[in-house]
C-alpha cells in the first residue's frame, strides 16, 4: 500500500479548557466527516469528555487509563489496529480518516512517535498533520506557565486560535504574535464557539507530494519573513503584573529560523548530518522541514520532515516548486543555536560555510 492511501490520522491537541471538545464536535457534525473514527484520550480516574462529544458509539473510541504520552501508547496502538481489523471485516461502518484528541497535559510528540515508528501502525496509517488549540483569554499566561503548551504549539501544523469573541483586538494580536515567534510556518485560523471549515484542519498534506509542492512554498516564504522579521515578546501577561506560577516554561527559549543552501548536497552526507542532529539534539529539535537539492538527482527534491529524533522517510517530489533550486532548512527548536547547525552541516553534511545563507523575505 503507497503511503498516500494509507487512513490518514489527524492528531488534534491544546491545552486544558483551549477548546479541543468543542472543535471536535463541531468537525464530526459536518458531512464531509461522516466517514471519521474519533479516539478521545483522557487522563484520571472517571473519564467524561467523551460523553460530551455527540457522536455515535461506533464513531468513538476511548483511552482512558493514562495520559497519552506514557501508558496509553501501547493502547493506542492496539486500538488503531483493532479499528483497522474491524474495518477490514466489516463489523463497523467504513471510515476514511481518524481523529485523535489528546488530553489538556498532553505532549503530542510521544503520539507522533507512535504513529511514525510501530510497524503495524506505520503499515495501515499515516498521520494527516498536528492541530493545536490555544485559548485566546489564557493563552499567553498557559504558555509562559506550562511547557506541554508550548510544545503543542511548537509542533503543530494548524493553530486553532479559539474563542476570540472574548478578547480585545489587541490582545488576540499579541497573543498570536507570541505564536508565530514559536511556530513560523504552521497556519493559523481563528476560531469562535468552535466553529471552523474542516478544510483548514484536514489534510495537511505531509505525505501528498501534490499538496506539498504548495505547501513547501508556504513554509520557505513563512520563515524567512519570520527570520527577517522576528517577533519578541516579554512575559508581562497582557500588561498586568505577572502572577504566574515560579516554574515557568519560557516559551523564549523555543525559537524558528532557516538556512538556505546554495550548493547541491550529496544524499549520504545529508543523511549522516540528520542522523548526528537527531541522536545529540533530538530531544530540543521540536520540528524540522526540508527541501533539499541532492547532488544526484537534481531534477527531484527531496522533502524531509521531523520531529524530535524521528524523521519521516524522505520523500521526492516530481519537481521543483519554484524556480528557486536551493536547499532550504526550517527548524524549530529549543535552545539550540544556530551556529550549531551552521557548523554541523559543514562538518557532517559536507557543506561549505559559504553556501550557507540566511533568507531574506
């Protein structure tokens, strides 16, 4: 089966009380979604959410016993497998595309781990893209507070700015500044009483090359503006005095930038580079997207996407989407300095310090 048919998974995150529910909702009472399983994850002893979703039973499914990003992985796999066998049987209506809903504490990284890396998973299904929720009353106090928070941002590929009918202007603006500070190059939609086009949730396009040639455009023109022109914040909680908890997630240290390479890269020592980045640095390299032009086939680039120490098997694209040909590398990371990877790429990758460059808008 070519990854392209395999069931798509859409992983749907956000913090506590950021709108994740009602996004749910509303997404599996449009007809465009009637073919969609949903697994709700949640996190102590009586489970309830699921009892908010209105959907039919055979829609849903429920990891109750543990957080998402620790025990339940081994019941997400099982219930992934399970639906995919019950589809195949036909003992439940066919679906076409899976949703999964992470609790409020969640890190979605763990997830996209599991769905990247367990081999009967990797078989059946392939993961659509990350959505996060951020509520926009709290959301700059839950991100300066509570780094689960800012790793769902930091991951995402759609950002869900929820309940903006409450905020000023100016601080919605602010608010999402601060996320683009984090994530450059994930699409961001506001959203009001969880009302949102599936359009701008689904299909993400990380494994259609026929999406991707538009998208890796978006990514490369994002980030560069972002680098050119980057966003500072203080944590001064929408101008008030500060009354946030003492441990603090310091979403400052999570910061994007791109580096395009003039010269062609040999395969092989591009491999080599991601496989060093990936075993020292894995843990703070929160996402990493690639066009790459490799030496030996240079009418077909390569598109890479990571997260953490897991990368995506790279996938080349039937051409190139501009006539632009240079290699162009975003990361987002924490606490990585970009002279590392600077000076990585040479050393390992083979690349001549000159052939580095930074994007201008």
């Amino acid at each position: 089966m070519d990854a392209v048919d395999h069931i798509p998974v859409t992983v749907l995150t956000g913090f506590l009380g950021s709108g994740k529910t009602t996004v749910l909702n509303h997404l599996l009472r449009q007809p465009e979604m009637g073919g969609v399983v949903a697994i709700i994850n949640e996190f102590g002893e009586v489970a309830l959410d699921h009892l908010l979703v209105e959907s039919s039973e055979d829609r849903l499914a429920l990891l109750d016993n543990g957080c998402i990003c620790c025990s339940v992985r081994e019941d997400l796999i099982e219930t992934l497998d399970d639906l995919a066998a019950r589809r195949a049987a036909g003992t439940i209506p066919p679906f076409h595309r899976v949703l999964v809903e992470t609790t409020g504490l969640a890190d979605p990284v763990p997830v996209l781990h599991t769905l990247m890396t367990a081999p009967d998973i990797v078989g059946r299904y392939r993961i659509d893209g990350v959505v996060a929720t951020v509520d926009a009353v709290n959301g700059a106090h839950t991100l300066h507070a509570h780094a689960e928070a800012v790793r769902q941002v930091a991951v995402a590929d759609r950002l869900l700015v929820t309940k903006t009918d409450l905020v000023s202007g100016d601080t919605l603006a602010r608010l999402e500044a601060r996320l683009v500070a984090i994530n450059p190059v994930a699409a961001l939609s506001q959203v009001s009483n969880g009302i949102v086009d599936p359009a701008r949730v689904l299909d993400a396009g990380l494994f259609d090359p026929a999406a991707r040639s538009a998208d890796v455009v978006r990514w490369f023109e994002t980030a560069a503006r972002a680098a050119v022109e980057p966003h500072h914040h203080a944590h001064d909680c929408e101008g008030t005095r500060c009354d946030h908890p003492v441990h603090h997630a310091h979403d400052s240290d999570v910061q994007s930038f791109s580096l395009v390479i003039d010269e062609p890269i040999h395969g092989e020592a591009f491999a080599r580079w991601l496989d060093y980045v990936a075993a020292l640095k894995g843990e703070d390299l929160l996402r990493f997207k690639a066009i790459v032009n490799v030496a030996e086939q240079p009418d077909a680039p390569l598109v890479v996407h990571g997260v953490q120490h897991v990368f995506h098997p790279p996938i080349s694209l039937a051409g190139w989407p501009s006539e632009d040909r240079r290699s162009r590398l975003v990361f987002i990371v924490r606490g990585i300095p970009r002279e590392i990877i600077e000076t990585t790429l040479c050393k390992f990758a083979a690349v001549s310090r000159t052939a580095i460059q930074r994007p201008a808008a």
